[in-house]
C-alpha cells in the first residue's frame, strides 16, 4: 500500500503537463491547426514563470506570467500559421529551437548559469490529500478536461471550431469567421501548454533548465493521438503516460538498482511506453480533414 501510494502520488504530479498540454493541443487540433511547438512552449513558460516569481516574490504572479508566455507563443504561432498561411509544421520546429536558445541564453544572462533553483519560500503551495500532498493545478487540469470537451461537444461554438476543421470552406459559406475563430483555439490551446510549463518549474520540479520538459512535450503530442482528440479520454492517456514515467523515477532510486542497470535505460522507460502506446494507438485515431492545411478564401 505504501508503495501504490508513493507511485500514485508522483503519477498525479507526473501527468499535469502532459495532459495539460494535451488537453490545449486537442482543442487547436479540432480546429485545423496543428502545433507540434509544444515543448518549446513548456520551457519558454517554464523559464518566464520563474523570472516572474523571482520579480514578484509571488507564485501565483510567476505562474500568470508563465500562462501569459505561453499565450504569447501561441499568438505568434497563430499569426504565421493562420494568418501568413506558413507552415504549421515548421513553425512548430521554430518554437522548439527558439524556446531552447531562449531559456538557454536567458538564464546565463540573469543568473550566470545553466540551472536554477527556486527556494521554498517562491514554490507554488500544496494541498492535502489521501496519499499525501496534491497541486491544485492537478484539480484545475481535471476542470479544464471537462470544460474542453463540454465546450467541443455541447455548444455552438464547439461546433463552429470542429466544423473549421472538417471543412473551412463550408464553414466561411456559413458566415464562420474562420481565421479568427481558428486563431482564438490555438491561443487557447497554447494558454493551456503554457499552464503545463509553469507547472514544471514553479509546483514538480522548482527548477529550470533549458532542457525541463525532457519530451514531455511530444509525449503530449502521443496523448493526443491515444486520446483521438478527445479532452477527456486525455486524463486516461496523461495517467498512462505519466505513471510510466513515476515508475521510472521509482525504480531508479531503489537502492541498488543503479549499481546493475544505468540511469539512463530505467529513464527509457516513460518513451518505451511512449512508443508502445503509440503503435495500438495510431490507426484508430481520426484526424480532422483540413488539419495542418492554412485556409485561403478562393
């Protein structure tokens, strides 16, 4: 039982940005417009929501300017993808290189280093809970699953948004504003992506390294897929995914293990598991027709 909670309660910190970012890119995906940016997204909001606390002295403050980072990604993301009919796909790689040599010149001009320690004092509070202690950004993850796929699948508005990614052409003879009903999803989406980063370095880790999300961003991109762009199937593959990874931090700090099998392979495992999914995943996944294709009104 110690142990099932122990696992438990490093699963529930484990799965917050994964699934955050997932949720947020479910929500852009439906309406046609792929970000495969996201882990440059979670480092970038990572790094600004530790300047932000640092500036303020206060958590809460530091985790808006993380959200606000991330929405800004988004917007920029936005207006090359929707506006300037770029390619998705490259501007998401775009964000990827940036948010590495961003976080990374950013921290050794204002601290002189590659890493960052925040103190006890600047660290998001907790709450408590059966197994221990619990992020409330844990409970709004599981409000914001819900309120996604309400927002998707029981309003007007959600039908606009899947519609602009089934067919934008059918949708602006309808009268949708499709460039700013597109650019509004994927700011949403990138918001969410952004909460995922200030997640990692202001509430799990209290750290930042230009390196913070360590995949975690592309294994949102996996949640997305098991999840067949679903907000609420996304909490089960975040759990999956992230009890993976819970296992691998676990067994590496059993006593012993590291003395027969390196770090690094126990570290594996979350991306095995990554693959595995990905392989009974992939096929039954459906995708919206126009996803990743800019609209140009003819």
């Amino acid at each position: 039982m110690d142990l099932l909670r122990t696992l438990l309660a490093i699963t529930f910190q484990t799965m917050v940005p994964i699934t955050l970012a997932a949720i947020g890119e479910v929500f852009s995906e439906r309406a046609g417009v792929v970000n495969i940016g996201l882990e440059g997204l979670m480092v970038i909001s990572a790094f600004f929501a530790v300047v932000g606390v640092k500036a303020t002295g206060e958590p809460w403050l530091g985790l808006a300017c993380g959200v606000g980072a991330g929405s800004l990604v988004g917007l920029i993301h936005g207006l090359i993808s929707i506006y300037l009919r770029g390619d998705q796909v490259i501007s998401g790689v775009g964000i990827n290189l940036f948010g590495l040599g961003l976080v990374g010149f950013g921290m050794m001009a204002l601290w002189g280093a590659r890493f960052f320690q925040l103190p006890p004092a600047l660290q998001m509070p907790s709450l408590p809970a059966p197994w221990g202690r619990i992020s409330p950004i844990f409970l709004l993850m599981v409000a914001l699953a819900v309120f996604t796929w309400w927002l998707l699948f029981r309003t007007a508005l959600g039908l606009r948004l899947r519609a602009l990614g089934e067919n934008p052409a059918a949708a602006d003879v309808a009268g949708i504003r499709v460039e700013r009903l597109r650019f509004g999803a994927v700011i949403y989406g990138a918001t969410l992506g952004g909460l995922a980063g200030a997640f990692l370095s202001l509430d799990w880790t209290h750290t930042i390294t230009e390196t913070l999300p360590a995949g975690r961003g592309f294994i949102a991109l996996a949640n997305v897929v098991f999840s067949r762009l679903n907000p609420l199937l996304t909490l089960l593959g975040g759990f999956i995914f992230g009890f993976f990874d819970a296992l691998s931090f676990w067994i590496s700090n059993v006593p012993g293990v590291n003395r027969i099998v390196p770090y690094q392979f126990v570290r594996m495992i979350p991306y095995i598991a990554t693959l595995l999914v990905l392989i009974g995943a992939i096929g039954r996944a459906r995708f919206p027709q126009a996803l990743g294709r800019p609209y140009q009104r003819e």
